[in-house]
C-alpha cells in the first residue's frame, strides 16, 4: 500500500460540508465530521478522526442535494397592445416569477418582480444599504438589419453609461426562450453598492428581448438559483 507523505491527506474522503482546503491542487470542500475547533478557535483539521476513517473505512451519507428553486405555479403572461398600420408588433411572453415574489410596474420594463425581503451590505455606519433581488423583462423595437452582436454592443454602452466601473464575469452563446440567443452577466460599481446582473437577450420580431436578473454582489450565491431557474421559463406566446 502507498505511504502518505506527512501532511497528506486523501481528501476524497473528506469532500461535502461548509469549510473549504485550499491548496496547489485546487480547493476542496471538507465534510464536517472531519473538521474540530483548533486552538486558535478556528476550523482545523480532525486528524484522529481522518486517520480512523481511513484504517476502519465507514460509508458516508451522500451530501444533500441543493433545494429546487421554487417558481410560481402559474405564469405571467404578456398580451401586448395590437398594433396597426406599420407598426411592428411587439412579441407576446410568458414567464414563472420566483414564488412569493411581488409583480410591480418599474421604470421602462414589460414586466419586473421583486423578492419580497431585500439583501442586506453593510454602509458606512451606522447606515445599511438594502435592496431587493429582481427580474426585468424589457422589449426594444431594433433595426430590421440589427443582429445579437449588435444588440450586446449596445448593452455595453448602456452598462458603461450608467454605472462608476463594471467587471465582465462571462458572456456568450446560449439558447433562450427556445432560439438563438446571448448572455451577458458583469458586476457594477453603482452610487452605493456593487450589483451582480445577468442579462439573456434575443431577437424576435424586430425586437431586442430582454430577461435580466439582478442583485447585490454579495448576495448573489443565494439568488442566482432562482433568478435563472425564472429566466429559463421565459417563453413566446407567438
């Protein structure tokens, strides 16, 4: 059998828990059984507990599964006004807001919904900045000619425009609402926090269509999950 240098652990028994090992080979996450209190106070290491696992090897449970994000059961839908003449007629939508969310009519967008508890970013004290996650569904009549290249770089100048600094997370391909599409996800310095937004986009009837997800920075792990689990629903009705 290999002998383990001093210090090395086979960490693929301690994988799954909430304390993290990080190290040349990346960073892992530590099942808590295997983690105690260290004497400085801080989460250290349970040797004598790895070391029994692994002369008297005990199956572990399997970790727990992350909760489904929960949509509301009945969907949103969009009927635009008909149009006529030349008028060109905006796309009718539907979409399953986050359960629990609050519909409400914001700035320019077709449709938008809030969570009902806001995040919270600590301020200069004694102040709290709060807000609250949010979707926005927006509908812009384009040029005939306009393509998904075109409509991103608009989104760009728009972004740019508006906020003191942004950082590009990803961007891309993707497929939306069932056809060719992009995505655009950044981090933005506003006046008083950092924003976290992802924005799929497409085209459809000489319309830029646009479903973008919004939150703090910091509060983004916990509501990425629903933000795209509603995006993803979004759906044309023509």
């Amino acid at each position: 059998m290999r002998k383990l240098l001093p210090g090395i652990i086979p960490l693929i028994i301690l994988i799954i828990a909430g304390i993290v090992i990080a190290g040349a080979g990346g960073t892992y996450i530590v099942r808590k059984q295997f983690v105690k209190k260290g004497q400085s106070g801080k989460a250290a290491l349970d040797e004598k507990k790895i070391s029994e696992q692994l002369k008297n090897p005990v199956p572990l449970e399997s970790p727990s599964p992350e909760p489904t994000p929960q949509l509301a059961p009945v969907q949103y839908n969009y009927e635009p006004e008909k149009t006529s003449g030349d008028q060109t007629q905006q796309p009718g939508f539907t979409i399953n807001p986050p359960s629990g969310w609050n519909q409400e009519n914001f700035a320019t967008s077709e449709a938008a919904f809030f969570s009902p508890d806001k995040d919270k970013e600590d301020a200069e004290p004694p102040l709290v900045y709060t807000q609250p996650a949010n979707i926005q569904i927006n509908l812009e009549e384009i040029p005939a000619d306009a393509t998904l290249v075109d409509a991103e770089e608009s989104i760009i100048e728009y972004v740019q425009a508006r906020t003191k600094s942004y950082q590009v997370i990803a961007k891309g391909e993707t497929t939306f609402a069932n056809q060719t599409g992009r995505f655009y996800e950044f981090t933005a310095d506003t006046e008083y926090s950092v924003e976290h937004v992802i924005i799929y986009f497409t085209i459809k009837n000489n319309y830029l269509v646009q479903a973008s997800g919004h939150a703090l920075d910091s509060a983004w792990s916990n509501r990425v999950g629903v933000l795209k689990a509603s995006i993803g629903s979004f759906r044309f009705t023509d």
